[in-house]
C-alpha cells in the first residue's frame, strides 16, 4: 500500500487548471454546471450571486464561496 502511495504522489493532474484569464471562452455564459453549483455554494454560505455571470466571473464566484464554505481543496 505505501508502494502505491509513493507512485500517487507528485503525479500531475490529467487536467491541469488554467487561469480563467486565459480561457478562450471566458467571456461566454456561464454553463450549466456552474449555475446549479455556484448557486448551491451561494445557499450554504447565505450570499446572493449576480445574474449574467461569465464563465470566468462564475469560476472566480465559486473559488472564494468554496473557499468561504469549507469545499474547497
């Protein structure tokens, strides 16, 4: 088992995260997926988001509200 967690650590995630600066699309609407779960973040830590959010404005919107909720990393 140690073996294993030796492999797993300083893997680097298959997804790397991008600043949302440099999203192509950041410009975009937010998706989905974002709005049901930034709105759920929103309820548990008792804010109200803005309407009309981008892609990056919703992704900066859920890194301080996980930050603020205790669901971030």
């Amino acid at each position: 088992m140690s073996e294993q967690r030796g492999r797993d650590e300083g893997q680097v995630s298959p997804t790397p995260e991008k600043d949302p600066g440099d999203w192509v699309t950041g410009d975009e609407p937010m998706t989905g997926p974002q709005r049901s779960y930034l709105h759920t973040l929103a309820q548990e830590a008792g804010v109200e988001v803005p309407d009309g959010l981008s892609k990056v404005e919703a992704s900066q919107w859920i890194d301080r509200l996980q930050e603020q909720t205790g669901r971030g990393d």
